[in-house]
C-alpha cells in the first residue's frame, strides 16, 4: 500500500529541501570539495582564486567597497552648501 | 565537599576562541561554507544574497552574540546561523511590509502586530525556487524524485519506499546530488 503523501506548503517544503541538502553538504568529504573545485579549473593556492569570490574578497564590488557611501550621504550636498553661501 | 551540578550543561567558547576558531577554518571548510550558504540563500527577501548572510554569521560570531558550543564544529556552527538568519530576515522583511500596508491602509500611527503567517512574497519566493532547484536536477529522474520526498519532510526510508527506489539507488542518486550541489555552490555566479 502506498504511504498518504501530505500537502506541504511552499514555504515548508522549500525549507525541508533546503535542510537536507545542506545536510547533504556537510556530509562532504574534503576531498570532493576539493576535487570539484579541480574539476572547475580553480586554483586553491591562490587567494584571489575564483572559488573564494564572496568570501576572501566581494563577489560583485560595490560602490560601498571603495567609497564611505554612509558617511557621505550624512554630508551636506555641494548644492546646497553653494545656495547657502550665495544667500 | 558537595559537588553542585552546573546551572549550564553546555560550555560555550569565549568570543576571542571562536573568532580564533573562524580564522583557522580550512579551505575545503570554507568552500563548504559558500555552497551552504548559496543554498540557504535560496527564497531570500528581495536584494539579499548569500554573501550578507554569510558576512552576517561571521559578524555575529566575531561580536559574540552568537556562541559556539565546545566540540561543535565551526561548519556546523556557522550552518546553524545560517539557517535562522533565513528566516530572521523573512520576519524582519514581513513585519516592516505589514506596517507599511497598515499605514497607508489604515492612517494609523498605532503599529500592529506582523501576522506570523508567511506572505505572498514569501510563497511566490518559495514556488520559484522549488522550480529551480527541480530544474537542477532535471537530468536525473531519481534526485527529482527525493526532491519531492524532501519537500514532503519524508525520511530516507520513507523516500525508497513511496518512490520505489532501491537503498543502492537512493544512495547514488544522493552521490550524483552532492556533485551538482558542490559545482552549483562553488562556480562563480554570471552578473
């Protein structure tokens, strides 16, 4: 006889998948990691390897990377400060 | 002398260990870090990828809000964050929709409370991504066949026997799983 299948909702299924695939993961060996970062053509012996995009350095850079985005836009604007100049 | 049991069953490490602890993490380690939390990514509120959830784990861990647990491994530890950081940002997400609508809706100052029942957003989020990852494994009958056993938070036995799969099967199919799992997770995603 066949089991009952039960109406999950998206959301619980979708975390049940998630779950057990990470599970799947941390059951990796080191050597398959590794291997599969091989298979790729990436190169672990060097930091700015493509397999450590988002981890040793930012996958996409943002503007944030470079410049005090928060800082800045706390300034005053240029266009302001000339307008309270003139007047 | 009367030994008195502890009030706290669980060591924890100090901040200072865990951080040192972070920093010794292995590159296989690190590797499986990132796949994990590209899975983990998966249905995020708009705009959140699976760099800031990782970088949030480390600054939670590195701030000492979170503590790890003496012989836990730092991989687990940190997939544990993981895991109610994803849904710590759907709550946060949904409650500051909820009290938006209500304002607009309603005028009222007075907030009310988020409904602890998931969205819209969220559904369509979850549908997406269960479409996705079925069309990862599209190639291999038998994986979709333990995604949907998955989803119904069926066991592995469970699995072989409504799906009517073989424990040989079963367990290279999961094999086959991992593969596509740790390629997905390590290869650089195209912007």
């Amino acid at each position: 006889m066949r089991n009952k299948v039960k109406k999950v909702s998206p959301e619980n299924a979708l975390a049940n998948v998630l779950d057990a695939l990470v599970n799947e993961l941390l059951d990796v060996t080191d050597e398959e990691v590794l291997g599969t970062a091989q298979e790729l053509k990436m190169n672990l012996s060097l930091k700015e390897s493509a397999a450590f995009a988002g981890l040793l350095y930012p996958e996409h850079p943002k503007v944030g990377d470079f410049f005090d985005v928060e800082s800045r836009s706390a300034l005053p604007s240029s266009d302001r400060k000339i307008r309270s100049t003139l007047h | 002398m009367r030994h008195l049991p502890r009030l706290v069953d669980k060591r924890v490490l100090l901040p200072a260990q865990t951080a040192r602890a972070l920093q010794l993490v292995s590159d296989p380690d690190l590797l499986r870090l990132k796949a994990i939390a590209r899975i983990y990514a998966r249905g995020l509120p708009p705009a959140m990828t699976w760099e800031d959830i990782l970088q949030e784990s480390f600054a939670r861990i590195i701030a000492g809000t979170r503590q790890c647990p003496e012989g836990v491994s730092m991989v687990a530890f940190v997939t544990g964050i993981l895991r109610s950081l994803r849904s710590e940002y759907w709550r946060r997400f949904e409650s500051a929709e909820t009290l938006r609508v209500k304002y607009q809706q309603e005028r009222v100052d007075l907030p009310s409370l988020p409904d602890a029942a998931p969205g819209p957003e969220q559904t369509v989020s979850a549908h997406q991504e269960l479409e996705i990852i079925t069309r990862l494994f599209s190639q291999d009958p038998a994986a979709l066949k333990i995604i949907r056993g998955l989803g119904q938070g069926l066991t592995a036995e469970q699995i072989q026997k409504t799906m009517a799969l073989s424990k040989t099967d079963y367990d290279s199919t999961r094999k086959r799983m991992r593969r596509v799992l740790l390629r997905e997770g390590l290869a650089c995603e195209t912007k």
